[in-house]
C-alpha cells in the first residue's frame, strides 16, 4: 500500500468535481445486482397498500402481472416472491399444493415474462397455523427433520412451477443438501439454491410479519417458544454465521445470504472476504420502514440515503442486494443523466 505524505499527497485533489469523483469510485450500483420482493395474495384486482411499509403492495395475481410489467420496464429483472395463504394449518398445504398462492402466481408470471428471475421463498411460517417456520412436536419443539420433508415438498411445487431459484429462509439445519437431493432426483438439477445462510434473530422483520400475515409472536405455550430463536441466529455472533454459510455451500448452495443487512455489515464483509462466493444481502422490511419513516418526516433526504446505504453493502462485499427499494432506486435511476451512478443528480448538481 502506498501512503503519500501532506503537502505532496493531497486527497482532496481527486475529489474536486464529480468527474475525479466518478472515475475513481470504487463501487457503482447497478439496476442488474438489484432483486425486488413482492408478496402475492389470493383475489383479483388487488393492489391494497401495507401500512407498516408505506409504498409496498400486496397484490392478488392479476394485478401484479400489471405490476410485473413495470418493474422490468424500469429495468429491475429480478424478484423475490412471497405468498400469502388464505389458509394456514397443521401441514402447511398451501405451501406445496399446486394450487397454492404463490405456485399459482408463479405459473402465471413465468408464462409471460421472459426476461425475469424469479426467486421464490421457501418457508412455512405463513402456510402454518402456529407461524413457526417448521413443524412442531408434541412436545412443542420445532421437529427440524420432519420440517425438511415439508419444505421439499413445497421447494418441488415450486420447481414445478417455474422458480428460477428456491431461497429456503426457514433456518432449518441441513436443508440445503435435502432440497438440492430431492430436487436432483425429480430432474431440477439446473435450478439454484439461495440460501438464507445467515438469517438472524430480528426485530427488523417487524413490518413483514405484519406485510406476511405471519405472526410477530408466534403464539406461546407449553414449550412452545414465542420468538424464533431456536432456529434464527443470535445477533451476538459473527463466527457462526460464518459456520453457517460455510456448510450451506458445502451442501450445495449457488448464492448465500446474510439478513438482515445495515446491522449485519461486518458479517458481510467478513463473509465476502472468506468465501469468495456469490452474496446476497437482505435489507429487510424494518429497514425499508426506518427510512420511509424518516423521510416522511424530512429527517433526511431520503434518495441521498438510499444510495449512500445500497452503495454501502455494495463496499461491504454483496453481490446482489435485496430491497423493497428497488422498483423506486430504478425510477429514480431514469430520472438522472447516467446509468451507473453513485450519486443523486440534485447532489452532482450543486457539486458543479
Ligand atoms: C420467513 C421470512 C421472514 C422474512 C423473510 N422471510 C420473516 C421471519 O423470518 O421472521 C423477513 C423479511 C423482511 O423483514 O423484509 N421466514
């Protein structure tokens, strides 16, 4: 590493005007590394607004077809898709019937775009009664290996579909090697796996849980624990995220992930330094609120801090960044002279 020394070596010389600025940036933001969630709802003609995330939908097939159509006009080609069940039991049918939600929607989806990737989440929490994301004993324990059974149950439905990826989000221990077996032998072999490999423990899912119908607090009692610590991650630790996403890729994941995002920046840089692998970093519902917050109350201007944060996990070492902003990052993006950018234009301009 090379260190100048004051008065030859002046930083500021390279930071003068956005010109210096932009050829020496370090990381660009790009529509491409962005992937959009949505959730789907049974119905049609639904668009009804979630209120914990002020901008975001939950729409009924139909509709989001609509809503399909701009996103990728605006240039955004991935998506992560969640369902939303009518019903929720003991099994989790709609989960893995064909006719669930979110299988549904998937068929509908995949025969009109061409040009969308089209990630689907693998969890049983909104599909179960109780809204833990595995099955439940007698006991009230979550039984973890019975859950596997279940989630390739649902991870072939989607498969059937027409995933373009399976991204199990349930914290099970050795699920991606079962759903990458059962996938293989039912001929998927060329359909990915995005782990959630480091998905912790969080008050930052908030919002969703509300976006989701799934529970904040699954509902206690006997054993029956009332958070999901038992299978999320504790925030207090680094090493075993690192466990985590280590034996995910060692079961077969193609992308892994840490979630959430701007608490969990170490986690990521550590993790792009270790494994030199395909990231993805989720910036979650309580995020997305946080900022929507404050910008509706003008604490910030809210574009600036959208870009200073995605630029963030971009240096942090994700691949791809996962963000109920993505749809307005890419409005704003056509809205602005260039196409990579690191900066808003109102900024550049009084910079000039
Ligand atoms: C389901 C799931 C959750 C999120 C993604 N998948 C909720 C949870 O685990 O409690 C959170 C996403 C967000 O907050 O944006 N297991």
């Amino acid at each position: 590493m090379t260190h100048g020394q004051f008065p030859y070596s002046r930083p500021r010389r390279m930071r003068r005007n956005p010109l210096y600025r932009r050829l020496i940036a370090e990381t660009r933001l790009s529509l491409d590394s962005l992937i959009m969630p949505y959730f789907v709802r049974e119905g049609h003609g639904v668009r009804e607004e979630i209120k914990s995330m002020p901008g975001q939908s939950r729409f009924s097939p139909d509709s989001f077809l609509d809503e399909l159509e701009e996103l990728v006009r605006l240039g955004i080609h991935a998506v992560l898709l969640f369902g939303i069940p009518n019903e929720k039991d003991e099994k989790a049918v709609q989960a893995w019937t064909k006719d669930g939600i979110l299988q549904k929607t998937l068929r509908q989806v995949k025969r009109h775009f061409k040009d969308l990737l089209v990630i689907t989440d693998l969890c049983l929490c909104a599909y179960m009664d109780h809204g833990h994301c595995g099955v439940l004993t007698e006991e009230g324990e979550i039984d973890n290996d019975r859950s596997l059974e279940i989630l390739a149950q649902a991870a072939l439905a989607q498969a059937e579909a027409g995933s373009d990826m399976i991204a199990p989000s349930d914290m099970m221990d050795g699920r991606v090697r079962f759903l990458r077996e059962k996938l293989d032998q039912q001929g998927f072999r060329n359909l990915p796996i995005l782990s959630y490999a480091a998905k912790y423990a969080s008050s930052f899912y908030g919002p969703f849980r509300d976006a989701a119908h799934s529970a904040l607090n699954c509902p206690a009692g006997g054993k029956i624990p009332s958070d999901r610590k038992s299978y999320q991650m504790d925030p207090a630790n680094l090493n075993e995220a690192l466990r985590e996403i280590a034996m995910d890729i060692e079961e077969g994941a193609d992308m892994v992930m840490v979630k959430p995002a701007l608490a969990y920046l170490d986690v990521l840089r550590e993790a792009a330094n270790t494994f030199r692998f395909p990231l993805a970093v989720y910036s979650v519902s309580g995020e997305y609120a946080m900022i929507k917050a404050a910008a509706e109350k003008n604490l910030l201007d809210e574009k600036a801090a959208v870009y200073e944060i995605m630029t963030g996990f971009l240096r942090a070492g994700s691949t791809a960044i996962i963000t109920y902003y993505a749809k307005e990052i890419a409005a704003w993006s056509h809205s602005e002279s260039r196409a990579g950018f690191n900066l808003p234009a109102d900024c550049e301009h009084r910079a000039r």
